[in-house]
C-alpha cells in the first residue's frame, strides 16, 4: 500500500491529508488559534475536588470551562511529579535525577488524597474540549519523540508490542536501559526497530531538553499557563506516521516546506528526499483530487457504489450508521449472498469513514439482516481486520442478534464534520426566489437602458435554455417584440451553466456588462 501526505497552508489553517493508493483516509486541520491541543502541557490551579461520585478534580488551565482530572489520570507517580513542582517553584530546584520518590498512589483510592484545591499542579492535555465538556488532563506526563517517549518519574523501560521479535526486543531494552537517564521512565516506539544507537541516543537526548525547557519555564509563569506546546499538526503526523510506505510528502508553502525537511533530515536524509514543494496555481487539494474526495465523503449520505450507501448521523450521545443497499441486486444470488456482498463492501468504507471523520465514543452500525452465522462471523473478522490500520484505541463487538455491530473508538478530540453543502445560487441561502413571472420585466427594463442611456448598439443576453425557450417562441416572440420596439436586434444565447433565473449582459467584446444599480421602465 502505497501513501502520500498532503499539507497545504492557509493564511490561519494549516490542512493535512492522508492518501492510502490515492485515497483518502484522514483528514486534519489545526488552525492558528488553535489551544488546548493533546500534548500541551499546563501550570494549572486545582480549583474544585470532587471525591465522592466522580472521584475528580477540576483544574483551571486558562481554558473556559476547567479541565476534568479523574483519579485514574493521576499516574502512579502523581506525589512525586506533584513534590517536584513545587519544590521548583518554591525552591528553584531543576533536576529530579536526585530528587527522591514519593510513595505511590494506590489504585484505588480518592482525589482529596492526593490533591488539594488551589494546588499548583503540572498537567498535560489528554483530551480536547468536546462540545459543551473542558479537556481531559493527565498529571503523567509524556514527551513523544520519534523512536520514544519520554516520561519522568516512571523509571522503567517499556517496548511497543508491535516489534514481535524477542532478540530486537532485548536490543533495544538493554540499549535504552544503558543510556536512560535516571528518574526517567522511556517507551519505545515501534519505529525504533533495527535504528541505531546513535539515532535512538539523539531522540532521547531531544526529548530531555524538551523536559529541562518545561521545567525552566515553571518558574517563568503564572499559574495557569501553557509551559509547553505539542508540535504542529505536520511535523507531529510525520514524526507518529512516517515510514517506507510513504511515497511523497506534498507542501504548498515554501516557509513550512523548510520547517519540515529541517525535521526531517534531523532523522533521515532518505526520506527528506521524498518531500515535495509544490508550486502550481492551482489549489493542491484539487490537483490531487481531495477536494472532491472531501465532496463525496462528509455528507450525511455517502454512496459507496452500485447503489450501495450509507447514511451517518452524529448525536451527543454516540454516531449511528446505516447500511442500504439502495437498488442494488445480482441475479443469480439469493438473498442472504446480496445482503452479505453489500455489507462487506460496506464494511471497508466504514472503517474508512471512522478514521476520516474521527468518530470517537459509541459506533452503532446497522448492517443488512444476514441469517447464517457464518456470513456475520465472515462480517466481523473484516471489520476487525479493516480497522487495523487505524491507530486510535478501538473495541469491535460481533454482529448481535439484531444486526447490528457497536464499536467503541478512542476520542481524544471533536469529531471532524465539514459541510459539503453549498450555498443555492438562486435564493442566496434565503430559501426564497424573486417571481418567475417578473424575468421578462426585469431584462426589458435593462435593454431598454443599454439602449436608451447607454447608446450599447451591440450587445447579446446569456440567458438559461427554458427562459431561452419562452422568450423565443411563437413567431412574434417576446424578442421580435423588443426588437421592433427598440428597432435593434436582441440577440439572446442559451447557456445551460445558468440556474433558471440567472441572465447576464455581454458587450460587443464579450466583456459582461454590470449593473451597479437596477433600471426601471419609465412609463
């Protein structure tokens, strides 16, 4: 499978797309206002604890409504993390390589324990504000860099369980234990596996300054304040994604095409080599055929093929999707094998819609009655396999007895919804049009002012193919009348590109005439 990523840059949005054999499979905007990222880390103020019921603090972290710090989020470390920031900000001390740990949190246990209101603590955003909810924070922190992710406090090393051979694994645990620093706790990514020691020592090395700046900042601002920021929505997709299968990387603004080969080339000349600058006129999305891949997938309805769709409903509560199989039906095939046919075909565009969307929370699909438990067993193990793909944390549950299929999907921010409808150019969004019955009036008044006013000998109407049709039937037509009353030929052109009541006013050149005001007849 081959990939490609597109990055084109608007004055305040930076868009990003996903092609997988030049289809499109994830979709991202990060605008330039944009705060309370997953990543960021904040100095906040623990404003309110609620330890019975929800057994959560919420945390003032500059946003407008406070973030939501359950005790699960916590971090086993939460007392030592909690010590050392305020021993920096009361004693300026900056290295926790001889800090001493703290006892950790139980498992079970209450906030109250560990917080206290109108403590400074430093949390990292786990989850963007969604609808009417503040984000979801983390006391455990984690600094992600390219082969690993760095967390203090945490003093162990832990491997992605996607490297599966048990000699690479050991590699690169005795290679990282050898070089941690200590207090530090590292993961290693799955694109760790077979780099070298020099290109591992370099991350590490990276992402240890990342936690020194943190932490010389502490003392710099007022609680709350963000003391660190992820990095942008390119160059952290490129750093989470980038591998042999990508092709090409595709930037249309000169300055971030320098931002992110200087990335790039900071790991890999290799793969600096497939960045491209593109610089034609046309717009990039369109060029690379996204735009109307945009077009066709965000509606509430989307057509898949052969009559097949699916129509996509959001709720607060949960995403519902319905399979049809519109006038879809094979002869020779009964029932059960069209029924089956169809929901797998719809089961691949589904797992692509999860990701290009990026639903979160509950999936509930409703697939094509199938009565064979082998054609629903056939039905989950496609899903399941589909959906390999998709990074985000997800559970698929088999086909129930209705039908039906729920997913859970990991949702760490809004879902991405674009409206691909367009404004009417007939009503102008008004929902309203002027009286058909009132063109004539209207283009007569306008001859009769290119005429009588304007001295325009020569001039043609584009008009649409029906009000064409009316004003040329019969054979004293509405034109031959205005011709013999302005003693001047009208020359009128069907254009089918024009909505019923749309006309326009050419010159002898061509050239469109407007009208900054509307003529009127005088009596």
């Amino acid at each position: 499978m081959s990939k490609e990523l597109v990055i084109t840059s608007f004055e305040k949005e930076v868009q990003v797309a996903l092609l997988e054999d030049k289809k499109l499979v994830e979709i991202h905007r990060e605008k330039s206002i944009d705060n309370f990222v997953v990543g960021d880390v904040y100095l906040g103020i623990v404003k309110k604890i609620n330890p019975s019921g929800m057994n959560a603090a919420f945390v003032n972290i500059g946003s407008d409504k406070d973030a939501f710090l359950h005790y699960l989020d916590l971090g086993s470390h939460a007392r030592s993390m909690n010590e050392f920031v305020n021993q920096v900000l009361t004693n300026n001390k900056k290295s926790i390589s001889n800090f001493p740990f703290q006892p950790e949190i139980p498992k079970v246990g209450k906030v109250g324990d560990v917080l206290t209101t109108g403590q400074k603590i430093l949390v990292q955003i786990a989850k963007e504000p969604i609808s009417t909810k503040g984000a979801t924070v983390t006391t455990e922190i984690s600094l992600a860099g390219r082969y690993l992710v760095l967390v203090p406090f945490l003093d162990k090393v832990s491997i992605s369980q996607k490297i599966k051979s048990s000699a690479e694994r050991r590699r690169l645990k005795n290679l990282v234990q050898a070089i941690k620093p200590k207090k530090f706790g590292i993961i290693i990514r799955t694109v760790a596996n077979g780099k070298k020691i020099e290109e591992i020592t370099s991350d590490l090395n990276q992402l240890v300054d990342r936690w020194k700046l943190i932490v010389d900042k502490l003392t710099l601002v007022e609680a709350p304040s963000k003391v660190a920021a992820e990095l942008d929505i390119s160059t952290s997709l490129i750093r989470d994604m980038l591998n042999d299968s990508f092709e090409a990387i595709y930037i249309d603004n000169p300055v971030l095409f320098q931002e992110v080969k200087q990335y790039v080339s900071s790991f890999s000349s290799e793969y600096a080599n497939i960045l491209k600058l593109y610089k034609n006129p046309k717009p990039l999305f369109e060029t690379m055929n996204i735009a109307k891949q945009i077009k066709g997938s965000f509606g509430k309805i989307v057509t898949i093929k052969n009559g097949i769709y699916l129509v996509i409903e959001h709720t607060e509560a949960m995403h519902v999707i319905d399979v049809n199989s519109g006038n879809r039906s094979k002869t020779g095939k009964d029932q059960e094998e069209n029924a089956t046919t169809v929901n797998l075909e719809a089961a691949a565009e589904i797992a692509r819609q999860l990701r290009l969307r990026d639903m979160g929370g509950i999936i509930t699909i409703d697939f094509i009655d199938m009565k064979k438990a082998s054609n629903r067993n056939l039905l989950y193990q496609t899903l399941v396999q589909l959906m390999k793909n998709d990074k985000a944390k997800h559970t698929i549950l088999p086909v129930n007895k209705f039908g039906l299929i729920q997913i859970t999907r990991q949702r760490v921010r809004q879902a991405t919804i674009i409206d691909t409808t367009e404004q009417c150019p007939t009503c102008h969004g008004t929902g309203k049009v002027k009286p058909s019955i009132l063109i004539e009036e209207e283009i007569q008044s306008m001859i009769e002012y290119l005429i009588e006013k304007q001295i325009e000998k020569k001039f043609s109407i584009s008009v649409h193919p029906m009000v064409y049709a009316y004003l040329t039937q019969k054979l004293i037509s509405k034109r031959m009348k205005w011709s013999l009353k302005y003693k001047q030929w009208i020359k009128l052109v069907p254009n089918q590109n024009h909505h019923l009541l749309e006309f326009k006013f050419y010159n002898k050149d061509m050239e469109q005439i407007v009208f900054w005001t509307k003529p009127n007849i005088e009596d």
